[in-house]
C-alpha cells in the first residue's frame, strides 16, 4: 500500500505535496502555481497559440497529481476561447481531501473551485465535461502500458524526476510520445538533463533549451518537426 504525501510549504507560501518514500515534491519548492503557468501554460499552451491557429486543442499529460495544471489550462480557456480535449495519466490518484489542503482554492474563484473538485471527484476513464470549453479524461494507468489511437497537440511533461521514475525518461518512452502527436506538436517538461534532451532528439524531435521557472535555469521544449 503506498502512503499519502504530505502537504509542504514553499518558500514563496504557497503549497505542495511531498512524498517521503521518494524524497520528492509533486511541484518546484519554489512556487507550485509559479512553476505549473511558467512551464505548462507559458511555455506550452500559450507557445501553440503563437504558432497554430488551432483552437480546438487535444493535450496529454503526464502526471495528473494534485491536478493543477489541468485546472490552470481548463482556466486558460476562459482566457483565450479555448476548446481543450485533455487526458491525463495517473498511478496514484490523490483524494481531493488532501488537495484541499494546498489552498489552491485561494487562487480562483468558488465557481472554479466547484470545477476543480469536480476533476477530482469525477470517474475515471471516463470523459467528464467540466465546461463548455474544456472536457477532462482521467486515466489511471502509466504511460508505460497506455494505447491510444489520438494524436495529441500538447504533451505536458509532468512526471516525477528522471532520478525518481527512470523508467519514464527513456527513449522509447519518447519514441511512444513522438508517434502519438500530430506534427508540429510541442512538448515541454521542466527538466533539463542533457540525457533528456539526447533522448528527445533521438526519438526526432527539434528541442530547444529555453528559461525555466523560478529559481530554475532552464526547461525543455520539444516539438514534432510539421
């Protein structure tokens, strides 16, 4: 049986989840939120939409965890008039309970806090509309046995570090991401292992190094040549 994480608080205040078993945060120590909309939305969603004109957008993700970066893009669709079909892979499902503990709530407002617990709350393996703008299918399986016939626009990277989950940040790993996304798809992550970009270019992708988040040199983008 795995244990529950633990709440921790960062250094800016705000909060995530630390697994002991893995001496591991589920978010930077140096902002949750800071993190998620610089790598995620910054870099990822908002990087498409200079490039595509495409808003009707399928994203993958990798790690739903604490589901922030699932609630910060169902957000961006308010923004930006957005249509996101997102799927996102989960082993260890958290309750909502302990999410609750993070105060993201304190971010947004309670109609989007209804939202988020919905997220949570909702079945999994399912498609659950979450608004009109945004649909969410939570899958509780690893990327390692996952099949699929969609191709996707967006990968979100969001799994624990390669030191942490070594299985996940391999080349045929990456060769199962590259064939699942429609050219010119990006991809981004916060790490930034030379390995990792080896590996990336490897499966065929055009990488870039580019700034990281708070307190982090550098992150990687990744895109599927068109």
């Amino acid at each position: 049986m795995s244990v529950l994480p633990t709440v921790f608080t960062n250094i800016d205040g705000s909060k995530t989840l630390f697994r002991a078993d893995i001496d591991e945060t589920y978010h930077s120590r140096h902002g949750a939120i800071a993190e998620s909309l610089h790598v995620f939305i910054k870099e990822g969603l908002h990087y498409y939409l200079e490039n595509n004109n495409n808003k009707n957008i399928s994203i993958i993700e990798v790690g739903f965890g604490t589901g922030l970066n699932a609630m910060l893009s169902y957000l961006e669709t308010i923004n930006n008039n957005l249509n996101l079909r997102y799927q996102s892979l989960e082993t260890i499902p958290l309750p909502y309970s302990l999410v609750q503990d993070l105060q993201y709530n304190n971010y947004w407002s309670e109609l989007d806090e209804n939202r988020f617990a919905l997220m949570h709350q909702g079945n999994w393996d399912e498609f659950i509309e979450i608004s009109n703008g945004f649909k969410l299918k939570k899958i509780n399986e690893s990327l390692l046995d996952f099949k699929t016939s969609d191709l996707f626009d967006l990968v979100y990277f969001d799994a624990f570090g390669p030191d942490k989950q070594t299985e996940l940040w391999q080349l045929e790993i990456f060769e199962k991401l590259f064939s699942m996304m429609n050219k010119g798809a990006i991809f981004v992550t916060y790490a930034s292992k030379g390995d990792v970009r080896r590996a990336l270019l490897a499966a065929g992708f055009k990488v870039e190094k580019i700034a990281g988040p708070p307190r982090k040199r550098h992150m990687l983008r990744a895109i599927k040549p068109s």
